[in-house]
C-alpha cells in the first residue's frame, strides 16, 4: 500500500505545524501564480523563399508592455497605442530577431491584434535571398527566465522544423531542403509538455488536490490514469481543430476543477460518500486538456509528422505530471509515518488551501478576465 503505513504515536503539536506550513506554502505558491506571465511564449513563423525571407512575430501583452514600460498590458491592444508604440515595438524585435540569427534589413509589413489570446502579431520582410543553411537561437524576451520562443520555419511552402528556445538553449541550424524526422520531432515536443504542465499551477495544484486523501497504490494508479486518459483525449482533439473550447470557458472551469477537488477532499475527509477521485480526475481531465492544447494550437503541427508531435508533447506532459506525483506523494507518505496526527492535519489544511485558491482564480478569471 502507498499511504497506509503504520503511523508512530500521533503528536498533536507537530500535526498543527504541519498542516499550517502545508496551508501557507499552498498559499504563497498560489500568491506568486497569481502575479505569474499567464502564457510566457513568442512565436516566429520563418518563411523562406526564393529572394527573401517573409515571416511573423506573435508576442503576448504583458512582454510587449515590459518592454515599452507601459503599467496596463491590455492597453496595447487598443490600435491607437499600439501605432504609437509601433515603431520602438519594431526596432526592439529586430534587434531581438538579429541577436538570434535573424539578421538583414527587415521590412515591416502589417500589425494587427490578437484580442482573444491578449497578443499583437507583426509581419516582416527581409530582403535577402535566404542562405543554404539557417543558424537560429532565438529567445525575444529574455527578461522572464520563464519565457520561451517557438520558431516554426516553412521551406517551399512546407512546415519543415520546428524548435523551441528558453533560457540557456543552445542555437539550432536548419538546411535548406531537409524536413524534421521523428527523433528531432520528439526533442522538441518533449521538453515543451514537461515544461508546459511545470509552469502551469492550477494543473499542479488540481494534481496536488487529487493527492492530499492519500490511499493506495491503485487508487493512486486510477488516479493518475484517468487524469492522463481524459487531458490526451481533448488535447488531441483541441490541437487537431476537431474540437476547440473558448479559453473563457476553459479557464474558469479548470479553477472550478480545484474548488471541486478541495471539496470533495472535506467530505471524504468525514466519511461521507464513496470516493470518486478517478471519476473526478476523468472528467475534469477532459477540460484541463483544453488548457494543455493552447500552446500547440499557437505553435502549430508538423503535417508530416502530426502523430510524433502530438505523442511527444503528451509524453513530456505526462513525464512532468508523473514527477510531481511521486515527490507529493512520497513527501505525504513520509509525513504519515511520523504522525497520523499531521497527515489529517495536512489534508484539512491543504483542502481549505486548494480551494481558495480555486476559489480566487475563478473569481479572476470570470469577473477580472484573467
């Protein structure tokens, strides 16, 4: 069994510490998401041609408005700001596009806002006849150790590599004519679940819900794969355009999930019902995919090796998931050896935390559009 261990003699004082440490980490952690960039990507789309280089850069608001030091992001999606600003915008991402690799002239051809997605979009020119191979390492807002920027290059009309660029990522070269194979495929949408689901809280404190009741290894099992089964289900969908989910919909739901999760905990916590945590998994895993699709939906396919990209961005999913499971529980269990006392202590005090938590982001996200 994982959590049904043989408890030492229950120290109440130790309990109450516990759990009150437990209560105020789930807090500060929930304190410092709040303040989090919502969605920490830039996408450049490289496309080359016979006599010159066409492309777009999409940044998200909050990026664009530290840069500029404007104090409200969503000011720069109102047009007549962001015709004010255009021209430090410009100048700032081909210095950015130049120190990555990008270099030559670059014409701007068009900006427009991205209102749903809180993002502004800019097309450019570079008049130059693309070299026989392309150097690239390119991170457009290094301020946020978080950040990371998607590179997606079309040779001939065909999406042909695709890389990701972070803090500390090393430069990448593409050939002209080659196209990704399945290896660079999965070293690319790899890192980026693991990544993905790592800087997501409301996912990880969902997960963390799910564990606070402890149980056995199958329940913890069930747990964990019923999670995965219902988040692969509409991942896949969502990023494939089958089905898609309005991100105000989606966000308030997944802080929903928590609020439920927290709940639940409380009443199994006095005996009251059966315990559904699979089925809660399940079903809200079914939303929380929705959340996981926004990156790839952005960062867009590789056609040719669709059923690669979408399988490794899952696996880097479930392998960040699997390390926060085992660290939690393995922590929860070592904390119920020591006292019985404390692990009912942790369990009402992290259930209080997790739902205010879901509590707060729900209220932010329904009433402040956050």
């Amino acid at each position: 069994m994982f959590y049904r261990l043989p408890d030492s003699r229950p120290s109440a004082a130790w309990g109450k510490y516990a759990g009150r440490v437990l209560a105020a980490l789930v807090l500060l952690f929930c304190a410092a998401s709040a303040s989090a960039h919502p969605s920490p990507f830039s996408y450049v789309d490289v496309e080359l041609h016979d006599d010159a280089i066409h492309g777009r850069v999409t940044f998200h608001v909050i990026d664009g408005a530290h840069e500029l030091g404007i104090e409200e992001p969503d000011r720069l999606l109102d047009p007549a700001v962001l015709g004010a600003n255009r021209a430090q915008i410009e100048t700032l991402l081909a210095s950015r596009m130049a120190e990555g690799g990008l270099a030559g002239p670059v014409e701007w051809r068009g900006t427009a806002t991205k209102a749903a997605d809180d993002a502004v979009q800019l097309s450019f020119r570079i008049a130059r006849e693309p070299p026989p191979s392309l150097t690239l390492g390119m991170n457009l807002f290094p301020y946020d150790p978080q950040h990371q920027t998607f590179v997606n290059i079309y040779d001939g009309g065909k999406l042909s590599q695709q890389w990701i660029f972070g803090e500390g990522s090393k430069s990448r070269t593409f050939y002209r004519g080659t196209t990704a194979g399945a290896f660079a495929v999965m070293g690319t949408f790899i890192p980026s679940g693991v990544h993905h689901i790592l800087i997501g809280p409301d996912h990880l404190l969902f997960l963390f819900g799910l564990l606070l009741l402890g149980g056995g290894w199958r329940k913890l099992v069930a747990i964990v794969t019923a999670f995965t089964i219902g988040h692969s289900i509409t991942l896949s969908l969502a990023a494939l355009d089958i089905v898609n989910a309005p991100a105000y919909l989606v966000e308030p739901a997944i802080a929903l999930s928590i609020i439920v999760v927290g709940a639940d905990n409380l009443l199994q916590r006095k005996g009251n019902g059966r315990d559904l945590r699979p089925w809660v998994a399940g079903i809200f895993g079914l939303i929380h995919g929705f959340g996981f699709a926004s990156v790839l939906r952005e960062f867009g396919l590789p056609q040719e090796a669709l059923g690669w990209s979408l399988f490794s961005f899952n696996v880097g999913v479930e392998l960040g998931q699997l390390a926060v499971v085992l660290i939690v529980a393995s922590l929860l269990t070592v904390i119920r050896r020591r006292s019985a006392k404390a692990g009912q202590a942790i369990t009402l005090a992290g259930s209080i935390a997790v739902i205010l938590a879901g509590a707060y982001w729900f209220a932010e996200r329904v009433f402040w559009g956050g």
